[in-house]
C-alpha cells in the first residue's frame, strides 16, 4: 500500500491518527509503514521530520517504493500491523525546515532573476545553509562579488517583507507543468509539485520542490548571507534563514558590542577602533622583538665574560625568572661556539635546566643518561639539551651529578 503524504496536502497539520499497514524489526525498534503519515521523509536536501507515534519516538522517517518507512524506538509487541495509532510531529522542527528550505527558494530565485544564477546544489546543514550558483545564464557576470551577494540579500529579504504568497500546486505528469516560469527545467515525469513564492504570472521563485514550504514569505522572518567563495566553477553561498538568521544575527551583535566595550568604541567605529589596536600591537610586538634580541645578545656576551674571567670554574651557572625557556634556548645557540666545556641556564618557572657547549661534549647524551634519575624528562642534542624536572630541589642535584661526571 502506498502512504497517503498529508504534509502535502497541509504543513500546518501536527497530529492525526493512521492505521499501522506493515511492521519491520530492526534491532531493539521497528520500521513501519501506515496507510498515511504527517511525517516528512528525508529528500530534496531537507531533514525528515521526527516527533511521536503513539508516544514512541520516531527518529528517521525515508522513502522507499513508494512507502514513507518510519524508525521508531519499540518493540513488535508495542505496534503491530492493522492497528490504529496517533501521529504527533514535532512542530519547531518542522518549521525551522519550512523557514529554511523557503528562505533557500526565495535567495535562489534572486540569484536568478538578478544575475542569471542557476542553483546546481543545495544543502542544509546544522549551523548554516549553502547554495552552489552557477553563473551560466548571463555572460555578463563571471563572478559573485560580495556587493552582489549584499545586494541579493536585500532583494531577497524584499521578497519577506512583501509576505509574498507561497503556493504549492501538485501535478500528476510534467505535461500539466508546462509553461509555468520554472527557473530550473523539470528531471523528473511524474508526481511534481511546483512551488511559486509570489505571483504564478511573475514569481520571485518558481521550481519544482518536495520539501514543506510556509504558506507566505512573511513566515520565513529574515535571510542573512555570510560568507561567498569559488568552488567547483560556481559560486558557494553561505547562509541562514528563519529564526536561525535571527539567533546567529543576535549574537553577532552581542559580540560586536561586547568588542566595542573593550575598545572603548561606538558601534559605529569599531572596525577603526580595532585596526588602530592592531597597528599598535604591531609596533609593540616589533619593539618586544628588538629588545628581546639585544638581552639575548647582551645575556650571552655575559655568559662568555664570565667564562674568559674566571676559567677555573668549570661549569657556569645563570638563572631566568622573566624570560621563556625559548630565550634561553637563543642565548645558548648564541654563545654556544665560545663555551669550552659546558653552562647551565637555568629556566625557574618551568625547573628547566639548559646544557650549552661548543660539541666537546655531548650535551644530549648527559641529559638521556642522568636526567631521569631525578625524575627529569628532556632531551636535544650534542651542543644543546634541556631537562624538565617535576620540583625545583631536583636541579641543584643534578647539576652536581652532571659536573662530577666531568671531572671523572
């Protein structure tokens, strides 16, 4: 028996009952058909409905040989064959589907009528919407500039503004569909339903289309384009209709006010207030780098002088609160050449030890084969290696252990 489309006929209907005509076990739940169903199969780039029968919950509705088939969370037990059960969907759904897949029409008929923009794919997905245009009926447009997708967009929410009647007519063949204004030929031969937003005479859209449509453009609420990019020859359109537009709308506003804040800036002058901030981060991170590069200079210049005044002490020692173990890494590579047998710099806030040495000694291998006897991780190579301790008190210790190796 093939199922009776009620959403066809009424979007608005959420509740009915229907006779259960044949039942499936899958696993812990069952696929059933019924002689008519409210619920949406997944299909024309549209979710599927969800919602209840009679109280369990139905979370996959597909079509398939003609049959709407519906996954419910039960057992055979719970609904068999011939029964009588309630359909409930879910109406936030299927309305967020309504303001969307409507919205998607509406900016596709635009992207026709404006610049000649044939829509080659839809899709929608959790956080946004997409639309491929292709710019093949109008040679004068080779790409989608922001300004025209602006520009679309304005048209576009003209057509909500306007509460634009939405229409769904059915047809058995595409015989009955002919000379309808379609901004897409008909693929297929039977069963079409033809969705008009606006005036059958001179529609802002006009295509064939499965999904569940509003019955005005009024109910849509707003579109918002976020994002336009080349793919594939044509052009990606990113965008959100409905109350997702208006959520997504709200809180990038809220963002923009709370950078406002931290800029001390009006709503108006943020974007200046911000490139402003960021020259001036610029000119102090160039700063930062060019008087991080003299202390590093000035630390190893250090570090060597210490070495050539006092030759008798055999492994120097200097410690760091304030720079990053990544300085004390230059300043090793820096003095490195001059070091005749070994430094320690030692980084405090991470209880870093830093081996330097010009290659006489292998300042990786010291570090592999004492390191973890204080617990100590790390590793590097022959003129430079750094060990990691969990405590403070372990690196005094293994230092000592380091230059009693040397002196052997």
């Amino acid at each position: 028996m093939n199922t009776i489309r009620l959403f066809k006929e009424d979007v608005y209907m959420c509740q009915t009952q229907a006779t259960v005509s044949s039942v499936i076990e899958k696993d812990d739940s069952l696929l059933i058909t019924l002689d008519r169903t409210l619920f949406f199969p997944e299909g024309g780039g549209q979710s599927c409905d969800t919602g209840t029968i009679d109280g369990f919950v139905v979370d996959d509705v597909h079509e398939r040989d003609d049959n709407i088939w519906h996954h419910i969370k039960c057992s055979r037990e719970d609904i068999k064959a011939g029964d009588t059960v309630t359909l409930k969907i879910d109406w936030d759904r299927r309305f967020d589907n309504m303001q969307r897949h409507c919205g998607e029409h509406i900016l596709s008929g635009i992207f026709h009528r404006e610049f000649g923009g044939v829509n080659r794919g839809f899709h929608m997905g959790d956080n946004y919407m997409t639309i491929d245009i292709s710019l093949e009926n109008d040679p004068s447009y080779t790409e989608i500039t922001w300004q025209m997708a602006k520009h679309a967009e304005l048209e576009a929410n003209k057509v909500i503004w306007q509460d634009l009647p939405v229409i769904s007519r059915h047809f058995d063949d595409s015989s009955q569909a002919m000379g309808l204004p379609l901004r897409k030929a008909l693929t297929i031969k039977k069963d079409i339903t033809i969705v008009c937003v606006g005036s059958p005479d001179k529609p802002s859209d006009c295509v064939a289309c499965c999904g569940t449509h509003p019955s005005t453009a009024g109910q849509v609420g707003m579109i918002k384009i976020y994002k336009v990019e080349p793919n594939k020859g044509m052009f990606r359109i990113y965008f959100e209709s409905g109350k997702r537009a208006f959520q997504k709308a709200s809180q990038h506003y809220d963002t923009l006010m709370s950078l406002a804040v931290n800029l001390s800036a009006g709503e108006d002058d943020v974007t200046e207030k911000f490139r402003s901030q960021q020259e001036k981060n610029r000119t102090a991170r160039t700063q930062l780098y060019l008087l991080k590069k003299e202390i590093i200079r000035r630390e190893a210049a250090d570090l060597i002088s210490a070495i050539e005044s006092n030759p008798s002490s055999v492994i120097p020692i200097k410690y760091y609160d304030i720079l990053s173990p990544d300085d004390l890494t230059s300043i090793g590579r820096e003095a490195e050449k001059d070091i005749p047998v070994l430094a320690f710099l030692v980084h405090n806030p991470t209880n870093t030890v830093f081996l330097c040495s010009s290659g006489s000694i292998d300042c990786g291998r010291l570090v592999k084969e004492n390191a973890s006897i204080y617990q100590g991780r790390g590793g590097g190579n022959k003129t430079l290696a750094r060990a990691i301790f969990p405590k403070k008190e372990y690196i005094p210790v293994f230092m000592d252990l380091i230059e009693k190796h040397l002196r052997k």
